[in-house]
C-alpha cells in the first residue's frame, strides 16, 4: 500500500484535505472494490468534485464509483465523470444530494440502452428543473429506458414519433405508459 499512501501524502499537500482524509477515500474505494491502481486513478478528481460539490468524501466514493461501475467505465476516466457531475449541477436544479439519488437508479438501465452518462444527467436535469423530484425523475426516465428496449426502439426513434405526432401526449402514453408519458 506504499503507493496509496504516498500519493495520500501528495494530495494531502496539494489539496484543501488532509492526507488522514484521503486515505478514508481511498478506503472507500477499496470497499467498494476498486483496485489500488483503480484507487490511484480515482482519488485526485473525486476530491476535487467533493470539493466543487460540498460533498462528503465517503459520499461522493460512492456516487463516482457507482457512476464509473454502472456505465461500465474504465477508473481512468474518473475526471471526466466528476466533471460531468460537477457541470450538471452548475446547469440545472441537480444537485450532489439529487444526483446521489438519481444516478444509481436510472444508470445501470441508460447504460444497458447506450445512454451516454452526459445524456442520462442531462435528462435528469431537465426533468428536475421541471418540477420532478429526483426519485421520481430517475425512475421514470430507468422505466421509459425499459418501455424503449422492450419496444425494439431507441430514445431518438421514440422522440421523431412524438414530435411527428399529431397528439403528442397520446403517442407518449402509447410508447411509455402513463407514468413514463
């Protein structure tokens, strides 16, 4: 583990946390199963999105951990998924707390559909910004997800036939259901 503390050390210099509290990160991490090179990967944007998010460390772990093993990403791309948690804050009604509940629900689906991460949050941002709860927001989209695959359709073939619809709310409800319209 000489290289998870030494990098603890490191960040613990460069950063607005402590080398104790990077290590409790890296921990987290290690308990939800990544790797020490994993770890490594993961621990510097993590800190900085717990940072921009006014998350807690353990908290934001498990959010970008969740995020990473839901859409089946590589621990390298870390920095990309904090930046992309951090920015849909910054641009709609989300938060860290309505991502938190929002994420692991619909992920694992929009993944399994081909729903990009920038895609699935974007979704989720609009939604809450209209009003939805983020429970609400993220089951609705993970079932419409569903409703898409077992129809053999894709988000974009589903939103050309409603947009081409002639009554729109009828041809969301025949494609989604009532609570997915």
């Amino acid at each position: 583990i000489s290289k998870l503390t030494d990098d603890a050390k490191r960040l613990g210099g460069v950063t607005v946390f402590t080398a104790k509290e990077v290590t409790e990160l890296q921990t987290s991490f290690a308990r939800l199963g990544f790797s020490q090179r994993e770890i490594i990967d993961v621990t510097e944007s993590t800190l900085n999105a717990a940072s921009a998010l006014g998350s807690g460390l353990e908290e934001q772990a498990e959010l970008t951990g969740s995020v990473i093993r839901a859409f089946n990403m590589d621990s390298s791309e870390a920095a990309n998924v904090n930046d992309i948690l951090a920015k849909s804050t910054t641009e709609s009604a989300l938060s860290f707390e309505k991502l938190a509940t929002a994420l692991p629900t619909v992920a694992p689906v929009a993944n399994a559909v081909g729903v990009s991460l920038e895609r699935t949050t974007s979704m989720l941002g609009k939604l809450v910004d209209s009003g939805l709860d983020a429970s609400t927001a993220s089951t609705g989209l993970r079932n419409v997800f569903l409703e898409l695959q077992k129809q053999g359709l894709s988000l974009p073939e589903a939103m050309a036939k409603i947009r081409e619809s002639t009554n729109k709310a009828k041809t969301s409800l025949e494609l989604f259901g009532k609570r997915g319209a």
